[in-house]
C-alpha cells in the first residue's frame, strides 16, 4: 500500500497545481478512512469559482452515488455511506476544467459519542508515519449518557482506520497487536460499588481467541511475559490493622491451555505499614476492595535480565522482580538507584535493545509538578545510574494519570499524554515530529503504541 506522503506526491504530479497548491482530494486522505456517513470531502484550489464533486461506488467510475456543484473548496456527501463501504470521489474545476485523479478511501463508523481527533502538527521528514494503536477512555460522559470506549488504529492523517467496542461494554486499556496478526487488551466494567474485568486476545476480526479465567481482576497491563505465556496483572486485597488495602498481583498464563503457571503478589513484598500518608489512599481503590495503596500500573518482561519490571505508581519506584523466584532484585527510584528525584507517580517502562529503560514520569510529587519521558540506564553491580534522555513540553505541562513513551523504528519517542488526549512524536533532539489531539476533555487516551503496516491485515490498509 502507498504510504500518505506517496499517495499525495503521486496525486499531485497527476493532477497538477493550482495557485493554493496541488490540485487533488486531500481528505479523507488518499487510500484512508472517513469516520462519519456523510464525510466532509476536501480539496485543494485550481482557480475556478465552481466545483464539481462525484462520488462513485466503484474505481472504474461508473456507479455514480452523487454529484455537487460547490463554491469553495469542501463539501458534505449527502448520501449516508455504510460501514466498510470503499469510495471514490473526484473534483472538477468547472471554469479550467481540470480534474483531481480518483481519490479512494473506506468508510469507518465510530461511535457518535467519540471524541473528534485532528493532527495539529506533522513533520514528514522527521515522523515515522504510519500506523498508531491506541484505546480510548470515555472518562466523564455527560449526566444520562452512556460510557462509551473503544480502541482504534490511526493513520498518519489522525483517521480512524480501525476500531474495536469491547463485547462486555468495558472500558478497554493497553491494547497491543503483534506480528502474528492478534491484539490483546483488557476491559474494565465498574460502577460506584463494584467491578469486573477481564483480558482479551483477539483477532483484527474481532474474534475472541482467548480470555483470562473467570473472577481475576485484571488491571493496567496485559502482555508478553516469560516463555510466550500471557503476563498480566491482578488486583489483589490484604487487611491490615483492620483496614482492607487493595495491592497488586502477577499471574502468567499458558496461552495455549489457559493454565496459570506462576503467581506474584506485592504483599509478599511490602507491608501497607511501612507506606502510609499517600494521599490517593484516602479513596476508595479501583477494583473496590479497598484503600488504593500500591497502584502498580505496568510489568514488563525483560528476557535479558530475567526480571520483570513492575511499575508502582504510589510507590513511585520501578522495581525489577526476578523470574521465577520473585525476589525484588532491583529498585530504581524512591529508596533506590536514581533516588526520588528519578520519578514520581511513574507509568509504562520500556526496555531498550541496550538494557536502558523508557517511562513515562507524571511527576505528580516533583516541585515544579512537570510530566516528561525519560530515558536511563544504570548498573545493578556498581549502583550507577544515568539519564539518557528527557523531554517536557514547552510550555510544560503535567499529566497527574495515565500516560506513555514508547521507542519508534526511527529513534523517535511516542509518548502519550492521555489527561491531555495527545499523542505526541518527539525526536531525540526535542522536536515535535507529529502530534494527534483528541478534542474536548470528556476522553483520555491510556497507553499509545506504533503498529507495523505489515502486522495489519489488507482489507484495512489497502
């Protein structure tokens, strides 16, 4: 498939250039998507006053669907489209008579409740492109409206390319595809008293390939753990001087017969004891079960180092947990290597080809409170620690939840600003490559990641 800057290079030499430059379809984009039944169709000026804009259901341009005289450069189908439909259009100059080449693009319905999303900025020549993954949380609808989240895949124009509603309603966290042609997410279904969940593998079908076992409160993350099995984390309870304190647990799943092979729990570990006053811990936890103590929020299988790295947001500390033993092998952070100044409320390590790690600091108890990605390496033996890389806004913002950073093929950072709704391409010199922004703030976005256009089945990209 043509990647967005081909196809648009490629239009432009066919179509020729009007005086506010090329004169072609430019959205939706060439081979992409429209997210509404009656998209807004635009197209660059050759001069003429009046435009004529066809619409055909077919590539050789013989089943019309409508056609439209137009002032201006935009206009609105008035036919409603179905979902999966593939459309042509073309625009005609009615005073130069010059035609735009046929610009295709396949319709995609969301639902009326998702958050607008525009790219407000796109660096071609620094960007990576391409396609991004990444789920939506529908976090305060309007009074009397339902809850609605999703996960969907994005190309390079912010389109809407792909999208998936959990079956259960849920609102779906840290989705992730692979080269094998599956995702896996976890949703979460929650009212003011209780909660379940559950994790998924699936199919970009949407079919259900696997799902945890019944009752295991999984939360934050669902991924690759030790000898291919499914590594996720659970909500786990203990009471202590007569208060419930909600902790976190690990459980490893055969993929294939659904057996848990190997469990971990932070009580084993640490003792609600020995870490009070956190101010989240006054409120009721998230799987209902008790004070919101630990709040762990990642664990990340690290194959070189046989540690999986669990990320503890009240602790604000990464700690690397030794497989299989589950002894705490090592600390970065708060009472560790990098000391407080490390990380404060962390989220989403990621671990580098060279052993460096990759997170997102929400910075909620560093004075000024300032969100950023940082980049580290350090030594277990001899205790150094160094920052490789860090990048805030300008200005700086801050980010008290959720949250990203992800290596890119090209060196590049993803990071994800989900309070904000923004997905932001950083270069390593600090430069905003792309940024993608959700409008309004009823919706955070949880965790953002690139996908492989060759991970991704035809009947979406092509």
């Amino acid at each position: 498939m043509r990647s967005l800057l081909c196809g648009l290079l490629v239009l432009a030499a066919c179509g020729g250039s009007g005086p506010d430059g090329p004169f072609v379809v430019l959205s939706p984009s060439p081979e992409g998507a429209a997210n509404q039944a009656q998209p807004l169709v635009r197209w660059g000026a050759d001069g003429s006053l009046q435009y004529r804009l066809r619409a055909y259901a077919d590539e050789a341009a013989t089943q019309m669907i409508e056609e439209q005289l137009v002032r201006g450069t935009e206009a609105r189908l008035s036919t409603g489209l179905a979902d999966g439909q593939r459309v042509w259009v073309e625009v005609e100059g009615v005073q130069t008579g010059a035609r735009t080449p046929l610009s295709s693009f396949r319709v995609v319905l969301v639902p009326p409740t998702f958050p607008a999303m525009r790219v407000v900025r796109h660096d071609r020549a620094r960007s990576t492109g391409g396609y991004k993954l990444f789920n939506i949380l529908d976090i305060f609808p309007p009074a009397g409206e339902p809850r609605v989240g999703g996960i969907v895949l994005v190309n390079a124009a912010g389109e809407i390319v792909w999208v998936h509603l959990p079956a259960d309603g849920g609102a779906p966290s840290d989705a992730r595809a692979y080269a094998d042609g599956t995702l896996t997410f976890f949703s979460r279904v929650a009212d003011a008293t209780s909660m379940t969940s559950a994790g998924y593998e699936i199919t970009w079908e949407g079919q259900v390939l696997w799902q945890t076992r019944p009752g295991a409160l999984v939360h934050h993350e669902l991924g690759p753990g030790p000898g291919g099995g499914h590594l996720y984390m659970t909500y786990l309870a203990e009471e202590w001087d007569g208060v419930s304190y909600e902790g976190d647990g690990l459980e490893l799943v055969d993929p294939v017969s659904g057996d848990v092979i190997w469990t971990w729990s932070i009580f084993d570990h640490f003792h609600p004891a020995d870490f009070q006053g956190i101010p989240e811990a006054e409120f009721q936890g998230l799987s209902r079960l008790g004070r919101d103590w630990s709040h762990a929020n990642a664990a990340v299988w690290d194959p070189t180092r046989d540690l999986i790295w669990v990320s503890i947001r009240h602790f604000s500390r990464i700690i690397g947990v030794e497989y299989p033993s589950g002894d705490v092998r090592v600390t970065l952070g708060t009472d560790g290597l990098g000391g407080a100044a490390a990380m404060s409320y962390q989220h989403a390590p990621e671990v580098q080809a060279d052993g460096s790690i990759l997170f997102w600091d929400n910075g909620n108890h560093h004075v000024p409170r300032v969100s950023r990605a940082r980049m580290v390496s350090f030594d277990e033996t001899t205790g150094a620690y160094e920052e490789l890389f860090s990048w805030q806004d300008s200005p700086p913002f801050f980010d008290f939840a959720v949250g990203d950073a992800d290596r890119m093929p090209n060196g590049n950072v993803l990071v994800t600003a989900g309070v904000s709704g923004r997905v932001i391409e950083v270069t390593l010199d600090g430069r905003i490559a792309w940024e993608l922004a959700l409008e309004g703030d009823r919706h955070w976005i949880y965790r953002c990641r690139q996908v492989p256009e060759e991970w991704i089945p035809d009947w979406i990209v092509e």
